[in-house]
C-alpha cells in the first residue's frame, strides 16, 4: 500500500512539473483583443518609426478591424485569433504575434523575411 502511494505521489510529482514549461505557447481569444487600441510604438528593425504627431488607433470588433489614421478609415478586414497569433486579412494580409495583451496594453511583433532581407518589427499600443 505504501509503495503503491509513493508510485502514485511520484506519478503525480512527474506530471505537474513536466506540463509547466517556458516554451509553452500563449493562448490568447479574439474577446480580449476587442475594444480600440491607440499605438503608442512602432519599431522596425528595433528604431522607432512613430511620429509623436501619429494619431493611430486600430479598432477590433466582433470579427472585424478597422485601422484609422489621424481620424480617416485607412483600412478595414477580418481578424480572429489563434493561440498567441493575430491573423489580419484585409488589404494585405499579415499574421502578427501576440507578445503581451492586458486590459490596457497590446504588444504585437512581426518578422519576415523578403529578397533576403529581414524585417522585425513590434508594435505596442494601450487601450483608448
């Protein structure tokens, strides 16, 4: 009986600590990106490219995105989200990585690859 017990906290102690890991993927649901979300950075190859000015806000609702730029539709299209990606399908479609999304804060990056080159670019945001 006792062996029995040790076995089975042994299986146990095994289980929980082999389901923890650092490169389990984040899962995030379209719910919690819905609402307005202004940009605040905008790196590309890790220099900032926002203009202070830049009055940018991405609105998601339901399915459906619309970018505004300095308050005109710049544009508009589909969204939904799986695991930690952001699938944007609209005048270009782009797949972003949801790196961080609270209440208050979205932080999207991005990298690919075109003609050899490599762009990296992340985006952070708060809620509006």
């Amino acid at each position: 009986m006792k062996k029995n017990y040790l076995l089975l906290l042994l299986a146990a102690f095994v289980f929980a600590f082999s389901s923890c890991s650092d490169d389990d993927e984040k899962s995030f649901n379209s719910k919690e990106l819905e609402g307005a979300w202004k940009m605040t950075s905008m790196l590309e190859n890790k220099m900032e490219m926002l203009d202070p000015d830049d009055d940018i806000v991405w609105i998601f609702d339901d399915g459906e995105f619309e970018i505004v730029e300095d308050g005109m539709t710049d544009e508009t299209g589909y969204y939904r989200v799986k695991g930690d990606k952001l699938i944007m399908e609209g005048d270009d479609d782009v797949t972003f990585t949801i790196e961080d999304l609270t209440k208050s804060k979205l932080v999207l990056s991005i990298k690919e690859s075109f003609g050899g080159n490599t762009y990296e670019g992340r985006i952070t945001f708060r809620k509006n």
